[in-house]
C-alpha cells in the first residue's frame, strides 16, 4: 500500500487506527507526529478506503445487537460486559484469519506430513527439499493450499506469496 516502506507503515499504522477509532488527536500522540501529520495520514487513507470503517462501523454493531462478532466460519467470538465495541472488528478479522491459518495448517500438515515446522502470525515455515524442481512443486502445492483455505469470495483479492530462503545454522545449511 502506498508505494515506499515509510508510506507502507503509514498505511498500517492508519489502518490500525481506523480499526481501532483512533482520531488524529490521538494518533498523534501514539506515533510520535504532530497532528496536522496525523490528519495527513488519516484522512486520505480514510478517504481511499471508507469500508474499512463500514466493516468496523458493522462489527460494532454485531457486539451491541448479539454479544459477539462471528467469523465466516460461524465460529462466534464473544465479547464481556468490561469489553469496549471498538476491537469487534479487529477480532472479527484475527478470528477469520486464525480459521484461514487453522485449516492451511492441517491442509499443509496432511499433504506433506513432517514438512512444516512452525506458524508465526500469517507465516508457515515450512522444510523444503533441496533439489530445485521438488522445491519449485512444493511452493506451488503450497500456494495453492493456502488459496483452498480462503473463503471462496475472497480467492481472488488475496495473494499468497510463498518464499523460499535459505539460512545457516550453527554452520549447517538449512532450507525454510
């Protein structure tokens, strides 16, 4: 989003605080940039993406009328009496996203048994092979497990992008 690394940040950081109803006065305050910055941020993020707000707008609103936000899965998160509106749509979102991650991992794990080793956040680390063509066919399979995992409606706008590093440990080379 948004070209550069620094305008990337910005975008995150706006797109945190609309999920989270921050204004500029207080975004200001959290980011370390005066308000007349913060504005600057905010209101063209704002304004290039007004469903982010609809959709948080549309969480908040869930919480009050049901108690709970639910993923696309129908698995409910629910929300106690000390807990404020504003984060619906923020859970709304990690639910749905550790469902996407729940069901690549147990795809991932059934098609290639011993194969992943770890999930962090929205990353799976995953031991390749080492000769090039099996590594290439396993991405490949990989990318596709992930596209299988995503709600059909969203296939299509979300990318999946499978890398292939390698690292050194303890003077042996290791594939990830």
């Amino acid at each position: 989003i948004w070209g550069t690394t620094v305008r990337r940040n910005d975008a995150k950081r706006a797109l945190l605080a609309t999920i989270y109803e921050i204004g500029p006065d207080a975004f200001a305050d959290n980011n370390n940039v005066t308000v007349e910055e913060a504005r600057e941020i905010l209101y063209p993020f704002r304004a290039s993406y007004p469903k982010i707000k609809l959709a948080s707008n549309l969480a908040m609103a869930e919480v009050k009328r049901e108690g709970c936000v639910t993923a696309y899965t129908g698995r409910s998160r629910w929300f106690g009496e000390w807990e404020e509106e504003y984060k619906a749509f923020n859970q709304e979102v990690q639910t749905d996203v550790a469902e996407i991650m729940r069901d690549a991992m147990l795809a991932m794990d059934t098609a290639y048994p011993g194969r992943m080793k770890l999930q962090i956040h929205d990353s799976i680390i995953a031991s390749l092979p080492g000769r090039k063509q099996a590594r290439a066919d396993l991405i490949s399979d990989m990318e596709e497990i992930m596209r299988n995992s995503v709600p059909p409606k969203y296939r299509d706008v979300v990318r999946f992008p499978v890398k292939s590093s390698r690292w050194q440990l303890k003077g042996h080379e290791r594939g990830k």
